[in-house]
C-alpha cells in the first residue's frame, strides 16, 4: 500500500523551484514497479475493446524504426499488450480514418491525432530554426504544397525521388522540401506504404477542430508532461522529460500544474511524480494479471535505459548499431517481461517457418516456462511453425527449454 506522508499537497517554499514540492507519498520499489507496468498496460485485464487504437491513446506515442525482425516495432507494441492482434488490423487501426499522425516525440512516433494542437510548440521551433541546413533552390518548397494540393497523398519517390544517388542523406531536394513542411507542420504523415511515409497536406489530414497552433507553448508543455506522467504512472523530471524529448527545465516550468502527486520512491534518488488515478488503482490492493511477453527495444516501458535500469534492475541496449563483434546479447534482443519483472532476453530471427533464437539469456531455471511461452505465442503470431534455440547463456538450461517447447 502507498504510505501517505501528508495530508495535503505541500507547496514548495517562496523562491524554490516550481518542481521542488514535497512528496506526498512514500512509494516502494515494489510498488512503483507494479504503477509503472499497470499505466503501459502490462498489467491487469488486456483492454480488448478498445484495442490498438486505445493502446496508442494511452501510451500517447509509440515509436518507429526500420529494423523488422518479429515484426517491426509499432506492431510489437500493441502485440505485447494485447495478444496476437492481426498485423494488418495493427496497421488498419493507425492509419485509417484520420486516428493518427506520425510526428518527432521521443522519436518518429505515431500519435493520436488528438494530440495535433499540443505539439504547435515544436512546429513553431522548427520555424524559427530549421531542423536541417540544406539550401533549397527556390521554388522546391513551393512545388512540393503544389504538387500534394493537386495530386493528394504522396511519397518522396513520387513526388519527384527521395535521393539524388549518394548515400541515404543525400536526399533530393523534394525530400528535403517535404520533410521541412512536415516539421513545419504543413504536411502531415499519414501512413506509411511500404515503409514510406505518405504526405498529404495538413488542411485535409487533420480535423478541422484540430487544426490550429494556438494554444501557447506553457500549455503544449503540460499537456504533454501531464500525459507523460498518466502513461508512466510514476515518474522523475527526467523521465518525464525523456517521454516527449522535452527539455528539463520546460517539465519544471509546468509540473506543478499537471496534477500529478509528487511522491517519493524507496531507493531512487530523485524526486518523482504519480498520476494520481495510478496511486489509487495501487492503494486497490487488486490481485491482477501480469504479462508474459517479449518487448520491442522500443517500447515505451523500456525505451529510457536508466529508468528501466531503476525499475527493473535489467541494463538493456539495442546492439542493432554496434559492430557484431562486440555485441553482447545480440542485434535485436527482445526482453522477456514475466511476471512483472526483466527475467531475460533473445535475439530473433525467421528462417522460413522457423523462429529462430539466435541468442538467448535467461537468470535460471525458473523462469524457462515464460520464455518457451513468449517464444510459441510469437512464433505462432507471426506464422512459425518451428522454435529453434541456437545458443544460450545456460547451456544447462538448453534441454529444459527444449522440453517446454515441445
């Protein structure tokens, strides 16, 4: 149970930080966990109904990249949390009827399309200082809102090519030009089509309710630190900061007006913040359903390597970038999240109709039943119809493994 330390919200004294207000509960490490997997839906009933779409709405952004080995890792999201949803039903529920847009968040995210108007404060510094330096020649930009204003929705390739033929940033100056207006806000991504992104212009993408940059930066801020507090559950400054890749001193700035709590948690060393909603679902005492299930490297719960580092007490990094000789677990280690904690990890492949578990790491014996079990529901997920475990970090847990199986 949370242990209240005062009745009341404590105001910080005159002349201290907006962010220094004392807590008002002592969380344990335990508890904290438990909000943590409860706010990234990963804990309790599965929310069926609502589906993909409300997996975004909750998380507030899910993250892409290139790299697909499962799958890639907007489809893994939704898959963690909800089961095998069908892979074309993930992609359906983003981009069809004007649910979503892809913008810069903790990375190039999907985002609800709801959440439009509280990023006018980065369109408005992108404006003011161009993200990219390339010179284009006159007229570039203006063909390109030309071109989408007759033509509707289109890729870099078809609105003139991507690349003028160097390495993969040398991109044409349409590219360049179509990028800009996206950050600028004229344009809109509004799907990806074999991993291209589709622009379209933001006056027929985005609803006319929200289709403004009105509201003032101060409110874009704690609108966006108050939604990162509720999808974390509990959170320091630089968490929150991180979830948006907001800068600390804009999260001190709006925090005490985003009504989350100001708590403390047993062994972190910072100040943190709870979303009250969570504190309550905690103070329940509900006994609930945890998730067995790998992870994208980049999901939202573990996506920040010290707060998962904090949480957890599980060092993760993607290897996908560093030189196959000095990878330690692997190109894509996926962790394996079983009954609310990091109990391992393994780097898939497919051959065929065949998962294979390239490297995997587990901390013992126990914890082989949830590995075989994430390991057939992804297999099965994705159309495998064989496991093959080519090396692990127990040799003596190969033959369990390979019973659990079978």
């Amino acid at each position: 149970m949370t242990t209240p330390v005062s009745a009341n919200r404590s105001t910080p004294p005159a002349g201290a930080p907006a962010d220094s207000a004392r807590p008002e509960f002592t969380l344990s490490a335990d508890e904290a966990r438990r909000i943590a997997l409860r706010a990234q839906g990963l804990l309790g009933a599965r929310d069926q109904r609502s589906g993909v779409r409300g997996v975004l709405r909750s998380l507030g952004a899910v993250q892409l990249d290139t790299i697909s080995v499962l799958a890639r890792s907007h489809e893994l999201v939704p898959y963690a949390r909800l089961g095998a949803v069908g892979r074309d039903t993930v992609d359906s529920a983003y981009w069809t009827e004007t649910h979503s847009f892809e913008y810069w968040s903790h990375a190039a995210c999907i985002l609800p399309i709801e959440e439009w108007p509280h990023f006018a404060f980065r369109r408005r510094a992108y404006r003011d200082r161009p993200h990219w330096n390339q010179d284009l020649p006159s007229g570039a930009y203006d063909q390109v809102i030309a071109q989408l204003r007759a033509e509707g929705p289109l890729t870099a390739s078809q609105l003139g090519g991507a690349k003028n033929g160097g390495e993969w940033w040398d991109w044409s100056a349409a590219k360049i030009a179509v990028e800009r207006a996206l950050m600028y806000g004229e344009v809109v991504c509004t799907e990806r089509r074999g991993w291209k992104r589709v622009y379209d212009l933001a006056e027929r993408a985005v609803p006319e309710h929200l289709l403004h940059d009105e509201l003032p930066d101060a409110e874009c801020l704690r609108r966006l630190v108050a939604q990162a507090g509720v999808a974390m559950g509990v959170a320091t400054r630089a968490d929150l900061a991180d979830y948006h890749r907001l800068k600390n001193e804009q999260v001190a700035a709006v925090i005490a007006d985003t009504g989350l709590t100001p708590v403390e948690v047993v062994g972190w060393d910072k100040p943190a913040w709870a979303d009250p909603a969570a504190l309550a679902a905690e103070s329940a005492g509900r006994r609930e359903r945890h998730r067995t299930t790998l992870l994208s490297p980049f999901d939202s719960l573990i996506w920040d390597r010290p707060r998962t580092q904090r949480i957890f007490d599980f060092t993760h990094r993607l290897e996908a970038y560093v030189p196959k000789p000095k990878r330690i677990h692997g190109y894509f280690a996926m962790p394996l999240l079983a009954g609310g904690k990091l109990v391992g990890r393994v780097d898939p492949a497919r051959e065929g109709k065949t998962l294979v578990a390239r490297q995997l790491s587990l901390r013992g014996p126990k914890d082989v039943p949830a590995m075989a079990r994430a390991l057939r529901e992804a297999a099965d997920w994705v159309g495998c119809e064989e496991i093959r475990v080519e090396r692990i970090n127990h040799p003596e847990l190969a033959t369990p493994l390979t019973t659990a199986l079978a």
